[in-house]
C-alpha cells in the first residue's frame, strides 16, 4: 500500500492531536517520522506510531510538556523537555542552538528529558537550512553490546552532522554506533534474512547469525563504536543530570522508565567563511569524491544523504509504501481513537 | 633500549629549540609527542621527529609562527595558526575553547593552517583537567579510502570526547575513522604481521592482507567512517576556508603542502551540573559497564584511554621503549643539529 506524504501526516497529526498533543506539537511529530518514511529510514517512521502512544499510556511521554530553559548562557541553554516527544525537544532544541550561535557564534542546547529522538538528520538538517553546521547526538536506553561485554550496556547512540551545500539540500550525515542498527535487527527477525557474522548476539549473550535469535547489535569497530556511544551518554544523560545507562542497568525505578536525552550544536558559518564560497567548496568536495575510481562492487559512490534524498524526491511523487503488518497496526490507532484512516 | 619521559621530553624540546622554535612551543611539542609513547601510540610519538623536521625543511611547518584570532565572537574564535606545529595550534586551540566556554556555557576555537595534529586526546584532556566536556577533530590529507571509492578520497580524520572524572585521570575516548591506521600499516610492512581482511587497499587500490602491499585503510562501518570523515573536513577545513582533500586530489600547488585544521569545543560542565557529581556519575557508569558479563575471549572490560592509562603508569616508572631503528634515526637527528642524544 502507497500512502501520499500529505496522508500519511495528516493521518499522524490527527492521531496525536487525539492524544493530547499541541496543534503545533502534533504537527512536529507527524513530519518527522513522515521525513524518515520518505527517505527510506522506516524504522523511524510511522511504525512508530503505536510505541509512541504506548509511552503516553505508561506516562513516560507527555503530550502536553512545559518545556523550560533550566540554564542560560550567552552561547548555550539547557531545556528540561518535561517529557515532551522526541521531535518537538530535539527541534525546539535545535532552534534553540541556532538563536544562540546566531549571536555568539556556536550555540549549543542541550535537551533533558526527552523521549524517542527519531531520525537525528531532521534536526541538523533544520540547522543546515539557517545556515549551520548543525550537529546532534543522542543518548538512550541500553540496547548495544559494550565492548568487551556479552550484554547490552551503551545505546546504538546516534551522532548526525549536516552542512549547507550549493547545488542541492544540505549534506545530512546520520549514523548510529553499532554495526547494525535495533530496527534492523527487528526486520531481520521477521524476515528471516541473514545476520551477518560479527553483527549481534543473542539475547543471552552469545555471537548469533541467526536472525529469529539475533538482539544485540555489536558495537561499529569494537572499542571504538561503544566508546563512542558511552561518551554521547557522557555528554547529554550526565552532563543534563539525567543518567540513563547505570540507571537502567542497575534496574532503578526512574530506569525502568523510557526517557532519552540530547545534544544539538549549531556554528554559525557566516562568521567564519563565505556562505557562498563554503557550499560551492561542499559541492566540489563531494563532486571530486564521486570521481574516485569505483568499487567495481559498487553501482556509484554516493554521498552522505544521497540514497535518502533521492528516496524522498521520488517517494514525494510516488507515495510512501506502508507494510501491510502497520496498515494493520495503524487501522487499530485509526479506529481506537476515532480517527479517520490515510 | 627504554628511555625516561623525561630524557625524551628533554631532547625533542632541545631538538625543535635547535629548529627554531620558542623554548614554549619546543616544550609543548615534546610534551605532545611523549604523551603518545607513553601511552603506547607509538605512531604518533617521538618517532615523528624526522618527519616534523622535514616538514620545517619543506616551509610546510613554521617554526616561529605569528598564531592570531582571525574571527572572534562571544563564544567562539578563528586562529590563524600560520602553519604551527600541530601541537602548539591544537594546544592554542582548546585553550581557547576553554576560555570562551567558561564566559559563554561553550566555546570553539577553529583551528587553521596548522600541520600533523598528533594525539588528539592531549587536547580533550587539557579540557577535561579544567572542568569541561571536550571535543576535538581534525581534518588532514586523503589517506583513506571513501566507501565505493578504490583510491584515498578522505582522510583518518580522528574524533576525541573527553570528560572528567571522580576517581582517576579524565576519561579519554580517541578514534580514528578507518578500520585501521596508517600508522598500524607502515608497522604490518616493517614486521610483516598479518592485515585482517576488510581493512585496507593496496596503492593500486585493490582489497589487500598482504602487509607488504597494504596501504590504504578501508573506512569504520563503510559509508559511516567515510562519511565521518568527509563531514570533519567541511567543519574544519572549510569551515576555515582551507580545504585540504579536494585540493590534494586535485593535486593544485596548494594541495602538495602538508597541512592540516582543527575544531576544539569545550562545554563548561558546572554550568549545567554539580561538577563532583557530574564526576561520580561517569565513574558509576565506568563501574558498571566494567561488571557486565565479560565476553570469554577478552581479559577484561575496559574503558575508552583505561589502556593507555596503565601503559603511560608504568612507562612514567621503567622508561619508553624505543625500537632500534628510531633510536638510530632519532641519533642521526641529534648529530646533525648537535644536541645531545637522551
């Protein structure tokens, strides 16, 4: 089934308009995850409709948040998020770090007691559009092995930098920390596609190429992904106050309880370079890159976004293509709270 | 032979004093350098000696330079570091950030026209020991391969985070953006220890284990590393109006100098938290991640820098190892500036 983006948003926003969410908040949510269903990152698409009503229902995400600045400097806020949805912290969050570097040059917020942050892209993307180099990161539940460890110790912990670019949308670069990402795993396991080896173990522990069995990603390049991952922990939960991976692991109440925090940064570029002359050094960057001598393995060598920004042009003409299991999942929503289908 | 710290640390800042640096600047630059040895990198230690004073030889690496803010804001700064030894301009650099960060929450400090960066984890623990969360990166010359490309397109470009702790020295995390280092291949060469497959190309670049052959790294994760990598160029080198990759592959007059440019953000933590308890949550996350069911083919759990800890404890007790061939080119050095060896 092929949903039009406009649908698929209107649909989104009803739902969370039902749920108690702001006009304007309702609104944020329903273009974030519709921007990840375009751009081919389903994980953190409409799929996670249903979750997100769920962590309203166990009251780990507020639908109606009063998110206030705890700090302010010249160049940085901190913003307790009083459990607002992923893409409205993150957003105000971003706009935030974009106010700030705009009169100090960098301007940083970081973003306390959120929930799911989505696709990070969006965010740095934003700030990329008002001239950024716009960075993001998030911290969340434990979900990736550490290295060294037969357990899920860091979260697959994603960073994402993006920058203006001349000739087309900014350069968005998004990746998460493990070898392979949680949703991923999940497809697998319904797919029964392989897992390659050296990606994740198995909820016990134990290295798995099985993907019925297959849970835990296995952090990129070893130390390196999950060292990565514990100094983004490191960065938001602790530097906010809000730890998230001892409190969860050592199964305290408040870690029992979904909650995620974040970083965005945003550079001014105009204070340093010329705007003009940078995007058109971005394009010649990525234009001589694209040059190299191919992998014959390869069909083209592609740049940070590419895949998702071509996806998206044509998925804006074509529509969305829903998996029948979340038309399903996404009827039930439709017909619990009365809400009209795509 | 084993050497004391301070016999190396005696003789490279005699060498580079010979070499027409300022007593400060030869004094950092040793520092720098037997901070890695210490540690146990040895690829980014005293055995660069030579190779810094050849690019003095080649105009690359100024050694009186005039380091001056070129753009200044309430939180930030542009140095202009006029080809400085990367360890003076990276040093200036977090300074900087330092400065900025304890008037404005944050602060950056680009860093541009420096040369070899060095150990970027000297930098972030300078930032950490004044009570900040520290960033840094640096953007050098094509020496990796980009994902689907068969030639060097971007560069290792390192990433380091640190932050402070309770108990012990500053948590230091340092990677690299490639499977391995340029440094652990010419080391393959020399000793003819076997290269995983995976890792690298050889100069015609063709996919290699052959440690005679190998040459150029493959990136961390494919498209990850080397979209890390291509991003830490455009905030670093573009950001300072400086591009180093496109104008090496180009191989224009400019792109035949060594050069390199850096980014250093410190985040003032007792802005946003109580710094003793800021500490104590990193050692309880440390803690807790080191007693995770530990996987039978690793000795230990261990923390990003943990290693290097140890290593830089009992190397400040027995010496530095230093392997005959450095000890001879490092004698030829000391013969023909006539300083004494250590």
């Amino acid at each position: 089934m092929s949903v039009s983006a406009e649908a698929l948003r209107r649909f989104v926003k009803d739902v969370f308009l039902r749920a108690g969410l702001s006009d304007a908040h309702a609104a944020i949510v329903a273009d974030v995850l519709v921007w990840a269903d375009l751009r081919g990152v389903e994980t953190h698409g409409v799929t996670r409709v249903p979750r997100y009503l769920g962590m309203i229902a166990a009251g780990d995400l507020n639908p109606a948040p009063a998110i206030s600045v705890r700090t302010e400097t010249a160049a940085s806020v901190l913003l307790d998020t009083d459990r607002a949805a992923g893409p409205v912290a993150m957003t105000a969050g971003m706009e935030w770090a974009v106010r700030k570097a705009r009169e100090a040059g960098v301007g940083l917020a970081l973003v306390r007691g959120t929930t799911h942050t989505a696709a990070l892209g969006y965010y740095t993307l934003l700030g990329a559009r008002q001239g950024m180099a716009a960075i993001a990161m998030s911290g969340s539940i434990p979900n990736m092995a550490y290295h060294g460890a037969r357990a899920a110790g860091v979260s697959t912990s994603p960073l994402s930098i993006a920058v203006p670019r001349g000739d087309t949308a900014p350069l968005v670069f998004d990746m998460g920390t493990g070898v392979i990402s949680v949703g991923k795993l999940r497809q697998a396991s319904k797919t029964g596609s392989a897992i390659p080896a050296g990606s994740a173990l198995d909820a016990s522990g134990n290295p798995t190429t099985d993907p019925r069995a297959a849970q835990i990603p296995l952090p990129l390049g070893g130390p390196k992904g999950s060292g990565l991952a514990l100094m983004i922990e490191c960065v938001t939960s602790l530097l906010v106050g809000n730890a998230i991976l001892a409190e969860t692991l050592a199964a305290t109440p408040a870690g029992r309880h979904h909650k995620n925090n974040g970083l965005t940064l945003a550079i001014d570029i105009a204070r340093f370079a010329d705007p003009t002359a940078f995007a058109g050094e971005v394009d010649r960057l990525v234009r001589t890159l694209k040059a190299l001598p191919r992998d014959p393995e390869v069909d083209e060598i592609l740049a940070p976004g590419e895949r998702g920004d071509r996806m998206a042009e044509e998925r804006s003409r074509t529509g969305v293509p829903i998996p029948r299991a979340t038309v399903d999942e996404l009827a039930r929503v439709a017909e619990r709270l009365g809400v009209a289908m795509f």
